[in-house]
C-alpha cells in the first residue's frame, strides 16, 4: 500500500468589494508537513471580477496572486518569509485579513503526491 500523508488546503479568494462581502475562487493553497511541501496555484477569472465590481484593479489583484505563489516559493520572491520553513509560511498566508484577496477555511485531508494535490484542487474548486 502506498503512504498517504496528511495536507492541509485553504482556498485564495477574491474580494473586490470588501464592504459588500462578495466574493468568488481564484486559487489554492496547499501544504504537506511530511514532504516540507507548500504551493499556491491561481488562476484569476476576469469576467467574475468585472461583474462584482466593473472598476476593479485587474493587475493588482493579478499581482496580489502571484506574491502569494511567490511567498509559497520561498526564496528572493518570499521577501520577509525567505527564510521560513513550509509550515511558516503556510501559516502566514492562512491568516485572516481584509484585502481584496484573501485565505478561505482551512480543510485537511490525506495525499500521495501534495503537488498533484494543487493542480486537482485548482480544477475542482476554481477553475
């Protein structure tokens, strides 16, 4: 039998309007504490953005998703959490805040292969 081992995902929403509450899917995070094993996956649908709010920042939203893959990364594109292990900055981008895109609940469950999980999450739950 093969090891499955525990992941932990949370999904990267999108708030235009952060006053209005509404808000729809633009990615998923994804970590896997036996594999050291952190990465985001986005994908931005413009039309949903648009009809939620016509003068919406496409490029800073689309900005906004790429530091958080870049975060996930680790290295020069982390910035501050360059030199924090996995788990941190898992941590850090699971926690709450109130900017145009932010983390949803988190939800675990058990994995072979922590980046397929990425990619299989994206198609079920964004794309």
């Amino acid at each position: 039998m093969t090891r499955r081992d525990v992941f932990e995902y949370a999904l990267l929403r999108v708030v235009p309007r952060v006053e209005r509450g509404e808000c729809f899917n633009a990615g998923v995070l994804v970590y896997c504490r036996a594999h050291s094993f952190v990465a985001a996956r986005t994908y931005l649908d413009e039309a949903k953005l648009k009809a939620l709010d016509p003068d919406a920042d496409v490029v800073g939203v689309r900005a906004a998703l790429r530091a958080v893959e870049g975060v996930c990364g680790g290295g020069a594109e982390a910035g501050q959490a360059a030199g924090d292990d996995a788990g941190r900055r898992f941590r850090w981008l699971i926690a709450p805040r109130s900017t145009v895109v932010q983390p949803g609940a988190v939800h675990s469950g058990l994995t072979t292969d922590p980046a397929g999980e990425v990619e299989r999450l994206l198609d079920l739950l964004v794309r």
